[in-house]
C-alpha cells in the first residue's frame, strides 16, 4: 500500500524527528539521500524504520532497494507524503528513523595517540557538521559536545557530517563532567584561541589530546582557554578578521593528528 | 525622501544585483549587513550606492550613520522596500552596490614566498566564500578561479567571504591562461587530489606556490593533477570519504604559508 496522505501516523512519526521533541520522544533521527543513507548501511547502524517514495531520484535507486529488502518496517509513499515529511530542498525519496546513539564520555578511554574534537557550545549546525566529518575523516577517537552545543541530531547537523555521524562516538557532556574526564585520563587539552597561543604545528602531543572549538561568533570562553594546558592560535597573514570556525577546527586537527602520528612512527 | 515601492527603478537598481545579468550590466555586486560593509569601508572598495532602511538593525546603526554620509547616493528606505532588494532572510537594513573589481592574471607577479589560492571549477558558493576568506586569512597573494566557477560576486559567496571579498585580489582566468602564466611565472602548481600524493606539511616550497583546489563533487580532473608539479593528498584516518572542500583547502593553504614562513626564517 502507497501512503498519500501526510496525516498518517507513520508519515508523522518520521516528520516530528526533524524536530528536538520528536526526537527525544522517539529516541530517533532522521537520515535522508543516496549517500547518508549508504554510510548508514555500511556502519549497519540501527535502523528503526525506512521511508522510501515511490520516485525516487535515479541516484537513489539502490539504496531504495536495499531498504526494502531490509529487516525494518518500510513505509511506501507518493512523492507528495514523502516531501512532507523531509527535510531537504529537493529530496531525493529515501529516508531512515536511524536509533540516535549517543557516547559516555566515561567509557572512552582515552590513549597516548589518540586525538579528541571537543566542541564548545557550538551552535551552527553547518560548523558543528563539518566538525564531525573532519573528526572523523582525520581519525579522531570521539567528538565530544560540551555545554551548550546545537543538537547533534539535527537536519542540517547530520547533513554536514556526510555520513561521519555513523562512524564516529559522539558525547554530550557538561563542561564539569568534561574537565573531571580530562583530570581523570591525563588528557591534554588544547584550547584554539584567536591570539596567544602557539601554531598549531607545535602543539605538544605527550598523552591524548583533545582540541578545544569554540563558538564562531563568540570563540572560547577565557576560563575554559586558561584552564586548558596549551593554547593553539592559527598565525594570520591577512586582515580579516577570523577563519571559518569549521576551517579552524580543520587545521588544528590535522595537525594535532599529524603530530601524534610522527611520534608513533619516531 | 524614503521610497518604499519595491517598483522604484532605484530599489530594482540593488535587487537585479542578486542576479549575474544584473551584476554584468551594473558592474557592481551587492553586499549587504554591518561585518561586510564594515569590510568594505575599511579597505576603501569603491562604492556606486548605498541603501538603508529606516529601521535597521541595531548592530547595523552605526553603519547606516557612515553609509549616510558617505560620498555616494543613499537610498532612505521602508523595511518592506529593503526586504524586496534584500538577499538575507532576516536583513539588518544597510547594503551597498559595490563596484566589481577583478584583478588581471597576468598583472600578479609571483615572488618566491608567495602562495596562492587556484579554484579549479569550484561550484559551490559557500565553498568558495569560505576559500577567499582562508586564503585572505592565511595570507596567500591571490585567488585564482579557473574555468566553470560559480560566480565569485554572487551574494552566497560575498556573504562566506566575511568580508576577505575587498581585501583579496581576485582572478578568472580559462585553463590554458593559468597553465600559461604559471609557466611564464615558474609557479608550482600543487594539486590537492583525493589519494596517492604527499601529505601537505611535505610541500616543496621553492619559488611561489600555486595550490589548486577542485570541486566538491568530482575533485580535480585527471589532467589538471598529471601536470601539476606536485600532488598534495591529506592523509585519512578514518573511514568517510572525504572532507568538506572548504576544510581541506584550508589544511592545505594553511600548510603551504607554513612552509613558505619557515623557509623565510631560516
């Protein structure tokens, strides 16, 4: 049967996952497109439920199937049931309820080696994204939200992580509970600051390290920068005044992750 | 007097500018909000008219006041007939016509030290906003867009550039123009490709270099990487395919002005 109407119950359950409520109430998120969808799959992430129009786009087609041929409900609908329930501009008729699974912070145990992306009450979803899919490409051992951040679970957040979501540990976290965890496993934090601090290619890399990202419009918190063992400020060569934050948290990454690996291989 | 018909041939002047039609035959591109137009104002751009509403926002007052009393024509308009020019969706009611300025290739004279940002059939707005203002940040001489790029003054982009738009010089140029000049100039040409080339911090840095960035979608075509002098892959350690365009142009630009620094100091 083709569901029409977007006032089924089914068609609505997967709508109110676009929303925090609906998520917290459902214990899921949504998922749309060929390649998020895939990434998903490929991690055999949790599937609570499918969605799949009955047109969907030709890039689309194979992970159509391979949702219905799934072990989880699929629900069959017209293009018109399926925009209403989807977030995206021009959808391409698939979509998942994927089991949102989060991290505990106290059961990642942190090794020499091991590089962390800590997110500071970061609330753009693009950045928070990006950041996840950078952590992940890069080889992070966990994203860690403190405080304030956008919720992980979002569209547009889930979205920019271009399937990263699936791969890496996430946790969200207070920053008391953030700071006894660092105490706790001899990690060193390091702070991104906009001057100060050193270039991020002599960052120290003894113990795991976790790379502090603040907000874009209001950067770090001093208490937090001061707290921290090391400050990283990106040298600037031009005038305006910052980098993107996503761009920032790239930089300081990779060379985080660069730094540990030579030390491994020295 | 303050207009307040969307149909005054004035407030149509700024909204043809959202368009490339527009653009062309004005010669100027539309930016709007208090941190672009601040930009504007501080690096002097030439400006052909200003529009204001009566009700800005109030981070844009003091905006409003300079645009004012600037040395160019100023629109005094309704909010209804600044929303009808408005490319943002909440507008905080300043916005000028800013002349277009691109810098000739062949006028960019590449001194040993130099880096320079290459985008190389770059599609995406947000994606090449955000490599204008890294490659501003980090320093690099120029921007370089070669072939089928999205238009560098559409306001997508003007709005990621936060503002690096007036600072940077930027250049479009065909194919065969680029290989020319960088030939004539003995640039390095250094492609970022997906696999099989050396890490960024490995980076030769004799002479100016010439770090060419492709698309998102379809990275750099075969050729263009062949007769690079130098391949740069960011190495992954974990299992998404890719990084965001604008992150891994940043880890690269930023890993050439290191290179390029270090050497300077030795």
């Amino acid at each position: 049967m083709i569901l029409d109407s977007p006032h089924n119950q089914h068609v609505k359950f997967f709508r109110e996952l676009r929303e925090a409520k609906g998520r917290a109430e459902h214990g899921a998120f949504l998922a749309e497109g060929a390649r998020l969808i895939g990434e998903a799959l490929a991690a055999e992430w949790p599937i609570v439920a499918a969605a799949v129009s009955e047109t969907p786009a030709l890039a689309a087609m194979e992970i159509a199937r391979a949702l219905q041929g799934g072990k989880w409900p699929c629900l069959e609908l017209t293009a018109r049931a399926f925009r209403s329930l989807s977030d995206e501009q021009s959808p391409q008729g698939v979509a998942i309820a994927a089991s949102i699974g989060r991290a505990r912070l106290d059961e990642i145990a942190a090794a020499p080696g091991d590089v962390l992306a800590v997110a500071w009450e970061l609330r753009d979803p693009g950045n928070m994204g990006t950041l996840v899919r950078t952590a992940e490409f890069l080889g992070c051992k966990a994203l860690v939200a403190v405080g304030d951040c956008v919720d992980l679970f979002e569209p547009k957040v889930v979205r920019a992580t271009a399937g990263a979501i699936f791969r890496l540990p996430l946790a969200e976290v207070k920053p008391d509970e953030f700071w006894a965890w660092a105490e706790a496993q001899s990690v060193t934090v390091a702070a991104t600051v906009s001057e100060g601090g050193s270039p991020p290619e002599q960052m120290s890399a003894e113990g795991p390290v976790a790379v502090v990202i603040g907000s874009e419009a209001h950067g770090l918190p001093e208490a937090v920068a001061r707290r921290a063992q090391a400050r990283i400020t990106i040298p600037r060569g031009g005038q305006v005044e910052s980098l993107n934050a996503g761009v920032a948290a790239g930089i300081v990454l990779y060379a985080a992750a660069r730094q540990v690996n030579t030390k491994d291989k020295g």
